[in-house]
C-alpha cells in the first residue's frame, strides 16, 4: 500500500470486546493526554542531565544477554547528597562514616568494617580528613534483594564501585560498610564529593536515580543468573499480603482510572497468574480498608492508599530497628507513634530507653522512651543537632511543636513595619539604638535559617524584604521543625542517680515534683526526700530544699566537675563573671545533675559555661566567649560575635 506513514499492524482475532474495551479505550487516551501535559509553572528544564554518568545511564539500565527486565536481580539503591554547610556540615561527614560503623551491625552484633577499593582494612579518620574540604558527600544504601546468597557482599559492592568510575569518568574516593542488622543485609556506601583531580564531582540527577540501580541489578544477575520463573512466581505472591507500597500497588496505580481499577479476564497462562495477583492483592487491601469492591471485577481505591501503604511499611521498618537495638528479651510490640497523636495532646515526661537510626542516609535518628506510666513512645528526633541526643535513662519532655513565632521574629516585623517592608543591620540599629551588635547578629542569623527554607529573600545589598505575613510563615516554620516534635531534655542524668545525688536535681526543682503525676515518680521523690533527710538537708515538715540550698549544691557540684578536669589535664579551671572573656576550644559536653555544661579549653586553661544545642555544630573549633548581664556570648577570635546579649 502507498501513504506518507508507515504503520506495523496488528494481527488478532477480531471479536467484539464489549463496553469494557470502549472503557479501556477512553482510559488509555486520558492517561496518555496526562503523560503528555506540562503542570503549569513547571520548568521543562530540570538539570537531570548535567554531570558526570549522563551518558552511561541509559547502557546501566539495559538487560543482560537479551534477559526481560522482570527476570533481572531486584537492587533498591537509596542515595543522599549531604551538604557541607559550615563547621557542623563536615564535621556531620566524619560522624556519618563512624556512625555507619556503630556496635550491632554485624551478624555476630559487634561493629561494622570498613573498607574500600583495595583489599585490606581502611581507617575512617583518614577519609573524614581528606573530606574536610568538601562541598558535599554522596551517600548510598543498596539493598539486594537475594542478598543472603551473595555471600560476602564485598565483592559486589568493589564491582559497583568499579563500573562507576567506568561510567563516570574519575577515579572515586569511597569507603563501605556491610550491614547485617536489620533481617536483610544491604551495604552502606559513601563518596567524596571530588574528583580525581581534586574539583567538585556532580553526577547527573538521571544517574544517581536510575543508572546506579541498574549496572547494580546487572552485577548481581551475573552473580546469580536470571531469576527462575519460580522464584519470580515467589516474590510476587509474597508482595499480596505485604503492609507495603509494592510492585502489585504499582502496576494498579497505572491501571487505576480516577482510583476505579478493572480486573478483566485473562485468557493465556501468565496473564492468568498475574490476574490472580491483582485480586489476592486487593482483597488485602479491602481487608486493610483500602479497597472496595463495587462489582464484579470492579474495584474502588480508597483515596490516599498509596500514603498509606508506604507509612505502612515505614512503621514495619521502624519496629524491626526498635526490635534489633532493645535489649535480649525486650519487645518492640506494644510501641506507640508520638507523630501519630494528636497535636493539642499534652506533653509526655519520659525516660529515655535508646535511640536509632531514622533514616541513616541522612543521619537522623529517632528516641525511644518509656513515660512514666509504662507506655513506649517511638519519637523522631529530627529537630535534634549532632551530638545533643539525650543518652539512655536522661528524662526528656516531648510535645507537639507549637506554632508561634520567636521573640526575634516579632522584632524583625517591627522594624520592618517601621521600614515598608525591610530589614537590615542599618534598619535594626536606627530603629532601636539601644540594640548591640551581637543582638542584631542573632535576628541575621534568624533570617538566614528562614532564607534556606525558601520564606525570605535577601537582596545583594542585604537588605531583607520582608513580607507582610512574615510571622505567620516563621509560625508555620517553627511547627514543621524537627517533625513538629518538640523534644526538651529536663535532666541529663537518670532519675535512680538522682535520687542520692549530691547536687540539685530536677527531683529536687518545683517543676520536678509538680509536673507529672505517676507511681514511679511519686516513689523516686519519696526516696529523695529519705536521702535528703538522712543527710539532714530538710527537716521531717518539709518537702524540698530551700532555693539558698538548691544554689548552693550547684555550685559545689560544678567546683567537683571543675577539680575533676583540672586534675585529669593539669590546667586551671577559670570562673567567668561580667565582662570576662575566654579563648579556647569547645572540647566537649559534660552532664550534671543541674544541666549540661561546655568545657571550652585551651592548653593552660579551661571554662565550664552553660551548653546549648547550637554550640555543638562547632564543636572542636576555637571560640572566643564573654560573660555578659544578660547571658553568654560566643563569636569565632577572627570573625562575627554571637549570642543573645543585649
């Protein structure tokens, strides 16, 4: 035949297929138009090609030897780009690396090993070194899904890394870390963000999602073979009944038409099988209240299901970490989710049992407490800064962030009522004389934090504008921080030791006492008050100790902290009044019964001055602090003070 356009036809049995072949029809058009339609607003440039790999990507996603995609090795392959931001981004990068090798990763429950591209044992302080000047990091979790018959995941792990330096064009700089911990092994992968010759490595965005997941499915199908079609008969029935967001949920959210999904009947052997999946599948899900059936081979779709199968399989996620971090004879059952309460719930007062990992390509980490009536709460700890997770039996307080704006964030909206809408170091100090330098410097740093988070805009001049629902937004930034959990550690040692401590305690404070009301408190105040009254602090009448006591034991309790370091490095213990200042190192954190301290020191002298989240980020720098009236200020000796001294 002639014409200007080539058609292949297709050869079938001609029939009538009925209304549902005009529906089917219809649906396909619709899903077509959809895949064809640009949302409005949205760039058709999207950078997913700029990098290094963009090339390679569509070789890595190729099948073995002429094998169909459904026969190759499943990998799940997680990556992160982790971001040096400052002292505490790089000093994140070498927490990562000797956190992946945490106690209890092993088979045998000892700590993970490191290694690299050659054979032997490397040493994670020298990575972390060569990563100081970093601009960022990749991290890479890849999970096979026939792990356990790989044996040594080693091996794989070194042939990955091989064909990537193949398809990026550089040699990369990587260490690893095999996992065994959680019921299905899988590797833990992290990447200098250089080059070869020492500039930014960048990956395409295409790569990273799609082309490392591929050349590692070829490398464990050529380790193993082609799935059998037994086995892939195996895996598909196991994913029926699964509380998860699976391949079956996928192929129905395609064939899903405004989440109406028709199962029609199948003729030949394999379309048989896979039907059969299909209504396994959604007689889960109605079991699951997710489904209904509205007819034969018809069936509705709760809205949001696919939400919620994947916080489904996050909380089967979450149970099994809680269960491999308790202890023998411990259960994760029985754990409830604080996120899941409602948000004008009032706050629990609990003990901490442990914490884990939340998600370990980006390093957060969730607590576990136990209140004081019994019930465990999983909490996620998003909110919380390196280093200032409370340790196992600290009592912490946990509530529903609130969402209201900071003090500060009334000031910048002040001035900038004052200014039509701006804001600067210039506008802050003309409308307020009386504000210092470190004072202003705080509410900069306030604008910054939003600015990451998309909620201002600063010109090249730094000027900021600022908007007229500005507190509004800072609100809502404040309630989404940290998950919308507030996390408030009331005392950094365990209520047992508190009750025969020598110092003042937070049994000891009104707060304390008042607070929470539960068996096992009222039993530790019972004992502290026997203590106290043997070592005749109080008297039979009263209670508590007086506040002349209570400050008194605090400052005994910090001179013993303070004779105790002295002696241990042989350096003098400086005690700051107003205008005092001090240069030194902050060296580390030290937990009193009255609250937790920063030992800040050099190689004569050290202080011990009150600690807050925010220091931790520069842990290990050189700091230069000042006493003020009204609070503590800290600046870097070369740059810009901070604090919130007026």
């Amino acid at each position: 035949m002639s014409g200007d356009i080539d058609f292949t036809p297709r050869l079938g049995r001609i029939r009538d297929r009925g209304a549902s072949g005009g529906k089917s029809f219809r649906r396909q058009v619709r899903q077509a138009a959809a895949r064809l339609q640009n949302p409005a607003g949205k760039p058709g440039f999207t950078g997913r090609n700029i990098g290094r790999g963009n090339g390679a990507t569509p070789q890595a996603m190729q099948s073995l030897r002429q094998i169909s995609r459904a026969r190759m090795r499943r990998v799940i392959v997680k990556v992160h780009i982790a971001r040096a931001r400052g002292g505490s981004g790089v000093r994140a990068f070498s927490e990562h690396v000797r956190y992946i090798q945490r106690d209890g990763v092993e088979r045998d429950g000892s700590g993970g090993e490191l290694y690299g591209p050659e054979g032997q044992q490397v040493d994670g302080r020298d990575f972390a070194e060569r990563s100081g000047d970093d601009r960022h990091q990749f991290r890479l979790t890849v999970s096979a899904e026939d792990a356990s018959q790989l044996g040594d995941l080693k091996a794989s792990t070194r042939k990955l890394m091989t064909q990537m330096e193949q398809d990026l064009g550089t040699r990369l700089d990587w260490v690893a870390v095999d996992h065994h911990n959680t019921g299905h092994s899988h590797t833990h992968i992290v990447i200098r963000g250089k080059d070869a010759r020492g500039e930014d490595l960048v990956i395409a965005k295409n790569y990273l999602t799609q082309g490392i997941r591929g050349r590692a499915q070829q490398i464990v199908t050529n380790e193993l073979g082609p799935r059998r079609d037994l086995e892939i008969a195996a895996a598909n029935q196991r994913e029926t009944t699964q509380d998860r967001f699976t391949s079956i949920d996928r192929d129905l959210e395609r064939k899903a038409d405004t989440n109406r999904v028709e199962i029609t009947p199948a003729h030949q052997t394999g379309d048989r099988f896979r039907r059969s999946l299909e209504l396994q599948r959604l007689q889960h899900l109605e079991r699951l209240h997710l489904a209904v059936e509205d007819g034969p081979g018809m069936w509705r779709l709760i809205k949001g299901w696919q939400n919620a199968l994947k916080a489904m399989g996050r909380r089967g996620d979450i149970v099994r970490t809680l269960a491999a971090g308790l202890e023998p004879g411990e259960t994760a059952r029985g754990v409830r989710f604080f996120e899941e309460r409602p948000r004008d719930a009032k706050a629990v007062t609990g003990v901490v049992i442990s914490s884990g990992p939340d998600d370990e390509l980006r390093s957060t980490r969730f607590l576990l407490v136990e209140d004081l009536d019994g019930t465990r709460w999983h909490v996620p700890a998003n909110g919380v800064e390196p280093g200032s997770i409370p340790p196992r039996g600290a009592i912490v307080e946990i509530s529903s962030a609130q969402a209201a704006p900071r003090a500060s964030d009334k000031v910048i909206a002040r001035v900038a009522s004052q200014t039509g809408g701006y804001y600067s170091d210039a506008l802050h100090a003309e409308a307020d004389p009386t504000a210092s330098y470190n004072y202003r410097e705080a509410h900069k740093r306030r604008l910054e934090a939003l600015r990451r988070a998309g909620l201002v805009t600063r010109r090249s001049d730094g000027v900021w504008n600022i908007s007229d629902d500005y507190l509004s937004k800072a609100s809502e930034f404040e309630a989404r921080k940290g998950g919308g959990i507030k996390i408030t550690v009331r005392s950094w040692m365990t209520l047992e030791a508190q009750i025969e401590a020598r110092a003042d305690t937070w049994l000891d404070r009104p707060e304390g006492a008042a607070s929470v009301k539960s068996e096992r408190l009222s039993n530790a105040h019972d004992a502290r008050r026997a203590f106290l009254r043997r070592e005749r602090l109080i008297s039979d009448g009263e209670d508590r100790l007086s506040e002349n006591t209570r400050n008194r034991r605090r400052m005994m309790e910090l001179n013993r902290a303070a004779a105790k370091e002295g002696a241990r490095s042989g350096r003098n213990h400086i005690e700051l009044t107003k205008g005092d200042g001090f240069e030194g190192k902050f060296e580390k954190a030290v937990d009193l019964a009255s609250g937790r301290m920063a030992l800040i020191g050099n190689q004569k002298a050290f202080a011990l001055v009150p600690w807050r989240p925010d220091l931790e980020r520069h842990r290990g720098r050189t700091l230069l602090i000042e006493q003020r009236a009204k609070g503590l200020s800290w600046s870097f000796p070369s740059g810009r003070a901070r604090g919130l001294s007026r």
